[in-house]
C-alpha cells in the first residue's frame, strides 16, 4: 500500500491557494529533513555543512543551522516557481533544467539556485525536491497566474505568488518579516536601481544585453567567493584594471586563468573607469578600525576615531598617508561578528 502510495502522480493544481499549499507541505518536509542532516553532519565534510559554512562566510556570520534550513529550502522552492514560470510551455519541467529557465535579469538567484540545487544535491533531500518539480511541471500556470496583473498589467506573479506561499508555509514567519505583495512599480524601481548599481560597479556601459552581463557578474562573483576576496578593495582596484593596470586585482585571486579569461571579457565592454571611481570607495568603516576607534575613545583617546571620519567622509579620494584605511583586517584580527542593529 505504501508503495502504491508513493507511486501516484501529483494532482494537477489551477489555482494559486492550491499551489502554495502543496507546495508549502513538501517544502516543510525538505526543511525538516535538512534540519536534521545538518545536526547529524556536525563532524563536517557533507555537501550542506560546506553550504552552511559559505552563508556564513558571505551573508549571515551568525546564520543558525534552523535558519540556515530554512533558508536553504525557501530558495529551493522559490527558485522552481520561478524557473517553472519562465519555462517555455513544450518543455517538460524539471529541476535539473530549472537553473537555465531562471530568469537572466536574477543573476543573483541563477547562481545561488545552481549550487543548491544542482548536481551536488543531497541525495537525502533529492526525492522531496523532485516531487515539487513534478508537482510545478504538473500545474496548470495559465489558471494559477491568470489573476496577476489585472489591476496594473505589469504586477510581477513571482514577487506576488511568495506572499501566498509564505502564508501557506509559516503565517507567523510570514508576518514576523513584513512579507505582502509589493506594487510593481515598488519592484520596477528596485530592480532597477539593482541594474544601475552593478553597471556603474563594473563601468559597463549602457544598453548591454542581459545575455552579456549577466553571465559576466554570475562568473566573478564566484571567483570572488571561492578566493574570498575583499568586495571594497577588489571594485576599487578593478578601476586600474580599467585603465591597463590588472595586477592589483590578479593578485587576489587562486584561479589566475579564469580571472584572465574574465577580465579580458570584461575589458573587451569597454568599462569606464572614471565612472568606477566615483562610485567605488577606497576607504571604509571597517570592523577592525572601528573597535580600535571605540576602545580609545572609551579611554578618552578621540583621536583614531577622528582619522576615521576623515578618511570615510571622502571615500572615494585616495590620499597620501590613509593606507592603514584603505587595508583590510589583519589576519590576528580574526572573525568577528556584529548585528544589523549596530
């Protein structure tokens, strides 16, 4: 009987309630499961202590292991919808295939989806994320998305289909982060400050196709990731490498054949510099100077914190005698942790 059970085929859902609520169920059960990998995992070496390890490093430096879980499949989950909504209609959905029908103007989601989600699965949780592959592949979207965009004919359906699942997943989660349906035109504005940001970090100039930068930004920030590279100092540099001058940032990095092959890719865009000059710092209130302007000041020394300010209030000029300002922690400084309220 069980495995006439586990043999039948997901309903076919048309309406969004349905959807997220099926959906919901399988995704509580993967967070569940890798909730309780990761305790068994605490030695270390599997695929999802390595994922943990690299959230940490890069978002959350206190990033819980339940958080994590949570995290971790709420992406699973809300990269397929994506992926599903994009899909081209002959195909048959899958969550090998998802990463490539991710949408191009979601670098970010693109690459954090593929090492989630992609060939170093965890077997443990592969079944249950499958089983929400068929069950999106099985939908029918043009009755679940049919209400989005009546009022404005713009709204985006994956941005407003997360606040029906959320509430089908955990309604006090749901609340706890403020999660409702945001106007079109809110998401419009974010996305494209988004695109301004990375275009002016690059020195790309306008009018580029998103089949050119996206792939771009997708590759250097995973050479960034796996080289553990200083975000401020890199963008900064990169503005020499603009002008001829790569070494400064080649230095930085393991893997000195893929970050040759990207930057001449790069340089070939012609970025401008002088445009990454205005908007790339060199200095910053860095952790490490911080505790060192705040331990004297608490010993009536206000004169490191006052070198601060003067070199953070014009970030963006370099200047003689700041080096200390523009360096990053040195290595006995070790991690350090700090909070969104600080």
């Amino acid at each position: 009987m069980f495995s006439s059970f586990l043999a039948q085929e997901p309903p076919i859902v048309g309406k969004p309630e349905d959807l997220a609520r099926r959906m919901a169920a399988l995704t509580r059960i993967i967070r569940d499961i890798v909730d309780e990998a990761l305790v068994h995992d605490r030695g270390g070496g599997s695929p999802l202590r390595e994922q943990l390890d690299a959230f940490r490093r890069v978002l959350i430096h206190d990033l819980g292991e339940e958080q994590f879980a949570d995290m971790y499949t709420q992406t699973i989950a809300y990269g397929l919808f994506a992926a599903r909504v994009n899909a081209p209609a002959a195909e048959h959905f899958t969550r090998q295939h998802a990463a490539y029908d991710l949408p191009k103007t979601n670098p970010f989601l693109r690459q954090m989806f593929g090492q989630i989600a992609g060939p170093e699965l965890d077997e443990r949780i592969t079944w249950a994320v499958d089983d929400l592959a068929e069950l999106l592949a099985r939908a029918r979207m043009d009755l679940v998305l049919e209400d989005f965009g009546k009022r404005t004919r713009q709204e985006d359906p994956v941005v407003h289909f997360y606040e029906t699942f959320l509430a089908a997943y955990d309604r006090k989660m749901r609340e706890a982060r403020g999660v409702y349906y945001t106007p079109e035109p809110v998401v419009s504005y974010i996305v494209r400050s988004v695109d301004h940001i990375l275009r002016t970090e690059f020195g790309l100039p306008d009018g580029l196709d998103d089949a050119v930068t996206s792939p771009l930004v997708d590759e250097l920030l995973t050479l960034v990731q796996k080289s553990r590279v200083d975000h401020t100092s890199f963008f900064r540099d990169l503005g020499a490498a603009a002008r001829g001058d790569a070494e400064p940032t080649r230095g930085l990095f393991l893997d000195l054949a893929a970050f040759d092959a990207w930057i001449m890719r790069w340089r070939a865009l012609g970025p401008d510099a002088d445009v990454m000059d205005r908007v790339n710092p060199v200095y910053i209130p860095r952790n490490h100077l911080v505790e060192d302007a705040l331990a004297a000041a608490t010993e009536g020394d206000l004169d490191p914190l006052e070198r601060l300010l003067d070199a953070v209030v014009s970030p963006y000029d370099k200047r003689p005698g700041l080096e200390r300002y523009a360096a990053t922690a040195p290595t006995d400084f070790g991690a350090y942790q700090t909070f969104c309220g600080t």
